[in-house]
C-alpha cells in the first residue's frame, strides 16, 4: 500500500518504523507492548512496570514490525494496566532514544485499532514518548 511504501521508503531513512495493521485481528495490544520493549528497550520491562510476568519469545523482521493488533478481548481490569504499561513505556523511550520512532498506522478505524482501551493505549503511546504519527490523509497530502 502507498503507506507502508511511504514507512518503508521514506520514514525508515530517518528512524525506525512500527507498523500496525488495524485490519487484522489476531495481534493484541500486549503483544505489541512486547515487542516495544523487546525491540527498543534491549528486553528491559521499564522499572515501574516490571511485574515479572513470564513473556513469550518475540519475533521482529527488519525495521518494520507487525502484524496487528487488538484489544477487543481485554476487560476492563486490564485497560488500566495496559494504559499504564504503555505510559511507562513511552516516558522509558522518550529518555533513552536518540533516533525518531515513527508509528504508522494503517485502518486505525479497522477492527483491530477501534476499542476503547487500544485508542487509550496508543493515546499513551503517543502522549508520553513523543512517537510520531503518520496517517494516510498525511501521506495523501
């Protein structure tokens, strides 16, 4: 698609590069937070969040990551914690990165990206780690 050639072609240049499919729907949130500290922060759990939680082996291709993710599954108990875990790890990122890492998101509105607490998640994403946005209205433009 013209977004992730635009990601791959042109972001990538100037930092590292996550994509999110917000169409496919067997990735959660979790696992996306995984793979930002395994990736990003060399598999370290930011210190206010560690919880020794027993993770599964990551997977990452390239400077590019994927597949979706969502959290259509997750119950209200968890939205805080997961919100949480996503700010602690946005202000770790925010500290310790010296290149941009652009966040780009494809179908935000797709079944993957539109709960609650996955718009709550990225919002924390984004708020506290300075994670740049690119959408396709500014990719079009």
């Amino acid at each position: 698609t013209i977004l992730h050639d635009f990601a791959l072609n042109i972001l990538s240049q100037d930092g590292d590069v996550i994509e999110i499919l917000g169409y496919d729907q067997n990735v959660r949130m979790e696992e996306f937070l995984d793979v930002l500290v395994h990736q990003f922060l060399n598999g370290n759990e930011p210190e206010e969040y560690n919880h020794n939680n027993n993770r599964g082996k990551l997977q990452t291709t390239g400077r590019i990551i994927g597949p979706s993710l969502s959290g259509t599954d997750i119950g209200m108990n968890r939205k805080h914690v997961l919100v949480k875990r996503a700010k602690t790890i946005a202000e770790t990122l925010a500290r310790t990165r010296i290149c941009p890492l652009y966040l780009v998101l494809h179908s935000i509105d797709g079944v993957a990206l539109r709960s609650q607490v996955v718009q709550e998640t990225l919002a924390a994403l984004v708020l506290y780690s300075g994670i740049e946005q690119t959408t396709e209205s500014t990719v079009k433009s």
